[in-house]
C-alpha cells in the first residue's frame, strides 16, 4: 500500500530530553551505545568513571544516580542523564527498586585505547570523600 499523502506529524514528533555542553570529546575517541539491565535490588556498577562524556535514558524502572560534586538522586523511566566523564567519579547507577528491574540506556564518548570504564579504588575514594554530596 502506497501512501501519497504526507504526515506532519514529524513537525511534533521530537522531544528534546536534554541538552549540555559537554567539557570535551576524547582525542582519536569514538562512541558506543549500550542497554544496562539490573535486577530488583541490585547495587549496580561500584564507583566507577568514563574516559568521555556519557549520556543516558531510563527506558523502564527506576535508578539512583549519583555524581561526584551532586547529591544522589532518583531518575524514573522517561528521564535523561548525563555525566561529564573524565576525572568526574560516578557513585550509583544501581536499581532504586527492590520488586522490579531497571533498563537504561547510555550514549558514550570513549577515549581511543582506554577503557570505557573504569573502577575507583578505595584509596582514592577516601581521598576524595570531601567531595561527596549527601541527598
């Protein structure tokens, strides 16, 4: 079936969710999308940060998100996030539900040869605590 008329429906069909200015783009970088799924409960990824800037979308559920210099907050489905990446540490990403799963989706700025992630050990985390917001 061929249609000859057109739609304007693409007129109103975006949604801006948000928009930065991220502090850099990784030299010789390169970028990845990926789908991170954890289950009721779970703590996530532990204290952790990117080579780039990281930028995210919560498809179902509900996760605690939290940045070094920022209080923890709770994001839900439809919301988007973004972290500056580089020296910046990210605390929590883990699931703020204990009876159902989360799914989100994160846009990554990877810098060439390292990691796209990378633990902070607990050294220096203690180092760095002063920088630590509470909620």
């Amino acid at each position: 079936m061929t249609h000859t008329t057109r739609s304007d429906a693409w007129r109103t069909a975006v949604t801006v969710l948000q928009e930065a200015h991220p502090p850099f783009f990784p030299p010789d970088g390169h970028v990845m999308t990926i789908v991170v799924e954890y289950p009721p409960g779970d703590p996530g990824t532990p204290p952790h940060r990117h080579s780039g800037p990281a930028f995210g979308y919560v498809v179902e559920g509900e996760m605690v998100f939290e940045l070094e210099g920022e209080p923890p907050r709770v994001l839900r489905a439809g919301d988007a996030f973004w972290e500056p990446g580089g020296d910046v540490i990210h605390y929590q990403d883990g699931n703020h539900r204990d009876d159902r799963p989360v799914r989100f989706t994160v846009t990554m700025f990877c810098e060439e040869g390292k990691p796209m992630l990378t633990l902070v050990p607990p050294d220096e985390l203690a180092q760095r605590a002063g920088r630590r917001r509470s909620a």
